[in-house]
C-alpha cells in the first residue's frame, strides 16, 4: 500500500494528450485556452471619453466667466470631429473619440449651460476623463495566455479582438461506470436489500461542471459481462470512471478483469481515509486510464477531487489552483493514513476558518450537502487550532 503523495505524482505522471480543437467563441466558455492571444490593435483604438460632457482644449479655460460656444457632438460610434475653434467646444458621449485639437473633457455635472454655451464652474484638470489610446494594452501585447479556463471575462476580451473561434484543448472522452448487484435506477423502489444508484450522477454532474458530457453505464457483478463491456469501453474512452467493485469483497471483480485486460496498474489501495482500496492504471495499448473508486458515496466524491481533476488539469494544461485555511479546532490524526476531512467555512476577519464535520463514515452521501469542501490532514499531525492546511472546496465559499 502506498502513500496518498506516492499515488497522487503517480496519477499526475500518467496524464494524455489528446490534441486542441476550434471552437466557436459562443461555445467556449468554461473550455482551456490552447492558444496566445494578442492585442491586433492598441486598447483603446483610440483616445476615448470616460464621460458624457464637452471636450475642450484646456488652455482655453481661464474662469468660469468663459463661455464655450458648442461647434458639435461626438457620439460613440462615429468618426472623429475637429474642433475649429479653440475657444469652443464639442459635447461628447461616453466612448465617444475625442475630437481633434481637444485635450480635456469636463463632465456635465460640472458645467452649466447658457443659450448655446456652456461654462465650467469649478477647477478643472488638463487631460482629465480621457482613455488614452494603447494605456491599457498596445498592438501585439499578449492578452492571453494558453492554460486560462474561458470566463465571461475572457469570452470578452476574445471577442474584442475578432477571434470568432478560438483553439482550445480538446477534452477527454470519459465513461462513468457504476457496478453492483445492489443498485437500482432512480426511478424504481429499491427492495429492502437495495439501494438507488447515486454515485453516477454524482460524477456525471461533475464532469458537466468541466463541460465534460460523460456516458453513463452499470456493470453487474459478472466477470465475464465486466470483461466484455469494459474490453469495448477501453476502445471508446480516453478515460473510465468507476465506483465500486474494487476492494476485498469476494464479488470485486474489477481488479482481476482489468489484468486480464491488459491494464497495466499503477497502484492498488492508498493510506488514506475516505478511500483506501482505490484502483489507478492505464491500458497497455489503448492508453485509457482508468479511475477505479471504492463504492461507498463519500470515498468516490474525494477520489474525483483529489486525483481525477488535478490529472484533467494537468492534462488540459490548466492552471491548477491550491487552497489552504484555517482550522477553527485541533485535530489530531494519530493513524498513518492521510485523513480528509469534511468542513464548513466560516469567514472570520477576512479569513476561511474550517470546522470539521462529524459524519457516520465514507457512506454517508447525506453528510456531504453539509460540506463546503474538505482539507487534508497528514499522516502522524497534531494540528492546533488556527494551523493552516490545504483545502479542497467543492461550491463556492465566498
């Protein structure tokens, strides 16, 4: 049995690649940026109104006794004007280019109108409520690099520069796969000896998070339909996520079934808590690696979070994320395995303070909806309160 670090560099040395993709821009949000994106023209294009007022050539201002008679109107959108006169000016919108022989735009909050002209009436700074042309970005400056997961905000910048589709990498082909005699669909009432299947839909729902549309199977506990499903699915999938089937029990027949395969296994069993008896390896020939966790709910919601995505990070070249906090008591862990924990967050002073989450063992699926995520304690650490330690979160905390 190895250690919770001796099987996680395992499973991040064992990430595929499977090449990038174009996308339409309307699709690419939540997808990985396989390309450098460049500014193809100065940001701003142009010096620009930050407000809606007039623009005026600043040395022309001497007091508030100064009428300035409006030659025109800038709008957005339209192509630049020139301001004839010195002493005059031209109202302009916010976006609006500003016009030339002007150098200074006043808001009209700060500026009366009389007849045709308008006055400031207070002080007044040269250059001011004016975007300069390239202060943010000039031509050729990198905006984007590869490894961005797409946000609103990135969708934004992409369609600033015209990339109608963008490169992106292509995302894994992934199989769930439930196993058990004991579980039943959803829609049925389960016999006393019976359970619903959970676990599944579980996954499924995460992998759509990744925009990941996974196919979802049931194997029974049969050697030989096993082996013949899963001879098909290692052809079809780059990877396979199953639950169950994988520990001591005499009906696990997993393990036996995958080296009969040709799956090569890179380790059996982790000291860690939830989920020990997990199964990692990767087919000989196909090249499909295989995530194989333990049945109970708790154990195959860690797994996921734990190994699976950090590979699919790794493997989409995404930039992977690290988290710690505080811990709000002390926790010993005394045993040899790597404990991770359920916990609530609480923010204290600006600061995510963790209270662990008593629960019933890895199969309580219920004690998860209490979780904001998990944190990781070492083997043989007697942690205090407010020591800090990596976290996990699986929603949203802020």
């Amino acid at each position: 049995m190895i250690s919770y670090q001796e099987a996680y560099h395992k499973v991040l040395e064992s990430t595929l690649f499977i090449g990038n993709e174009e996308v339409i821009l309307d699709m690419a949000q939540g997808r990985v940026l396989a390309e450098t994106i460049l500014a193809d023209r100065d940001f701003p294009p142009f010096d620009r109104a930050t407000k809606d007022g007039i623009a005026i050539r600043f040395d022309a201002h001497r007091s508030a006794e100064h009428a300035f008679p409006i030659e025109g109107t800038a709008q957005a959108g339209s192509p630049q004007l020139v301001l004839m006169d010195p002493n005059s000016c031209i109202e302009v919108m916010t976006g609006a280019m500003l016009p030339t022989n002007t150098d200074t735009v006043v808001m009209y909050e700060h500026i009366f109108k009389e007849g045709n002209n308008f006055r400031i009436d207070r002080p007044i700074k040269k250059g001011q409520d004016i975007h300069y042309q390239g202060s943010d970005m000039e031509k050729g400056d990198v905006l984007l690099h590869p490894g961005i997961k797409l946000t609103a905000a990135e969708i934004g910048i992409l369609a600033s520069v015209g990339k109608a589709k963008v490169l992106v990498k292509k995302r894994p082909k992934v199989a769930v796969i439930s196993t058990g005699n004991e579980l039943v669909e959803v829609g049925e009432t389960p016999l006393p000896y019976q359970i619903r299947k959970s676990n599944a839909y579980s996954l499924k729902t995460l992998l759509e998070n990744e925009k990941i549309d996974a196919d979802v199977f049931h194997l029974e506990d049969n050697p030989y339909s096993i082996k013949k499903a899963l001879n098909t699915w290692l052809i079809d999938y780059d990877v396979l996520l199953l639950s169950g089937g994988v520990s001591k029990g005499k009906y696990d027949f997993l393990p036996s079934v995958f080296d009969e395969l040709g799956v090569e296994k890179n380790f059996h069993k982790v000291l860690q808590r939830p989920g020990k008896p997990l199964w990692f390896g990767r087919h000989n020939e196909q090249k499909t690696c295989i995530f194989s966790f333990p049945g109970n709910p708790v154990s195959t919601f860690v797994g996921y979070h734990v190994y699976f995505m950090p590979w699919l990070h790794k493997m989409l070249g995404a930039n992977q994320r690290e988290f710690t906090v505080i811990l709000g008591e002390p926790y010993p862990n005394p045993t040899d395995l790597t404990l991770f924990v359920g916990v609530k967050i609480d923010w204290k002073e600006g600061k995510a303070v963790a209270t662990p989450i008593s629960t019933t063992g890895s199969g309580d699926l219920t004690g998860l909806a209490r979780w904001d995520g998990f944190v990781q304690i070492a083997p043989q650490a007697t942690l205090t309160k407010n020591s800090l330690v990596p976290f996990v979160p699986i929603r949203n905390i802020q």
